[in-house]
C-alpha cells in the first residue's frame, strides 16, 4: 500500500532575522486538499512562516518538504519545486506596462515552455475561472483592486500548481471588493485545492478551513476545526486576540 507523501510537511521550522526570533520550532504537516487558515496579531509569523514554504525566506534551522522533496536542501532544484506552489500577495504585483492576457502568458511561456497559443487558451480559461473573461486585454491600472488580486490568482493558477499560499491576499482592499476575491478562494477550496491561508477574514475561516492555527511570537499557539479555535479557543492568547479582533 502506497503511503501518500504531505503535500507540505514543515519540522522544527526556525526563522531569525539578526537578533529577532520570529519563528521559533515551528511543526506544521498540510494533508492533500486542506485548507489551513492562519490568525494571530501583526508581527507574530505568520507571513514568514508562508514565504518559508517557497523559501522566499530561507530558514535559520529545520526543514521544509514539499511533496517529499527537501526545498531547504542545498542539493534540492528550489525552481523546480517552487513550480508546484502558486502564492497570492498583499499586493497584485502586476506588470503595469502588460494587458491582463500578457501578464498571465509570460511565465507560462519562460518558465513551462508552453507554446504562445497554449499560453493563451489556459490563460483565457482561468480569466474565465475567476469571472474576468472580458478584462483580457485591458491594463492593470484600469482594473479595480478586486479584480487585480483575481487576475493575481488567475496568473498563479495558470502554473498548474498543487498548493496556493496566499498572504492576507484582501488587506490591501476595500471592503466592498474583498468579497469577490473571497469568492474565487471558496470555489478553489471546493474544488480541493491545497491552501494555505494567511487571513484576518475570521468570517471566511470559519466557512472554509479545515484548520486554524493561531500563531503568536513565532510559535503555532493552538490549533483545531475551525468553530473549535474560533468560537471556544482553549488558549487564553487566543481568546484575547479574537476579542481584539471582534472590537
């Protein structure tokens, strides 16, 4: 019988930036289309703890793996397993100068080698995806940040990953446009895509993680089914930073 490797597996994780700890043992393993939301105040990890995964930041100790393959090993082709994992920023990083399409065919062709007419029908087909059919060949400043942070999603599915990462991906917008960026993530989370979430939106947590972990001071505080941390924390920091939140 075929044991199924982790997704993303993380042991004794540790992150320091000079003097500053801001991870600090951390122990995470992310099971085939879950969906982990992570809370917990400014400053705490959570994003680091993300970037760690792609080693956009590279750990001060511990390991990563990624669908078995050590992405913190000096021997291990980060781009190669890079290429498994989609993340979502704060901010859209578009390429102001190119359309929509443009900005969704670029790496397809560089880095996937894909033909200019495969580029552009897997592109269209997750412009669709995400409801922004008709904005193909518009620029990104004529876009509302709603429907940026969509084309930024579009752009990373257009990769064919098996995880997304996405980091606070609605904090740099509206309130009225955070809903539709929702959206997309509900229907990837149905659809059984891997997620790791970094989210203040406790209303979307609560609706679609299988997981949440509060992490404070680099250090994964609880953990559990969503209406268990959320609604009943065990851990008095927990339940400090959710009544923050709700006022």
């Amino acid at each position: 019988m075929t044991v199924a490797v982790p997704p993303i597996e993380i042991e004794d994780l540790y992150k320091s930036f000079g003097v500053l700890e801001v991870l600090r043992g951390v122990d995470l393993s992310v099971t085939t289309g879950e969906v982990i939301c992570i809370i917990g105040p400014s400053g705490s990890g959570k994003s680091t703890l993300l970037r760690c995964v792609n080693l956009l930041e590279v750990p001060s100790a511990g390991r990563v793996l990624i669908e078995g393959y050590d992405i913190t090993d000096p021997e291990t082709d980060v781009d190669a397993v890079r290429a498994k994992i989609g993340m979502v920023f704060q901010q859209f990083n578009l390429f102001p100068h190119l359309t929509v399409l443009k900005n969704l065919t670029i790496a397809q062709r560089k880095v996937l080698g894909r033909s200019s007419a495969e580029a552009i029908s897997v592109a269209e087909a997750m412009l669709l995806r995400v409801g922004l059919a008709d904005k193909r060949d518009e620029f990104p400043i004529r876009l509302s940040g709603g429907q940026q942070q969509r084309v930024a999603i579009a752009r990373s599915l257009c990769m064919n990953p098996d995880m997304m990462l996405f980091d606070e991906p609605t904090s740099a917008l509206d309130p009225e446009l955070i809903g539709e960026v929702l959206d997309v993530m509900r229907a990837l989370a149905d659809e059984g895509m891997t997620m790791l979430v970094v989210t203040h939106e406790m209303g979307f947590a609560k609706q679609v993680a299988d997981r949440v972990l509060f992490i404070d001071e680099g250090v994964i505080q609880e953990q559990g089914p969503p209406r268990e941390v959320l609604e009943n924390p065990k851990n008095e920091r927990t339940r400090r930073f959710l009544r923050a939140v709700e006022h």
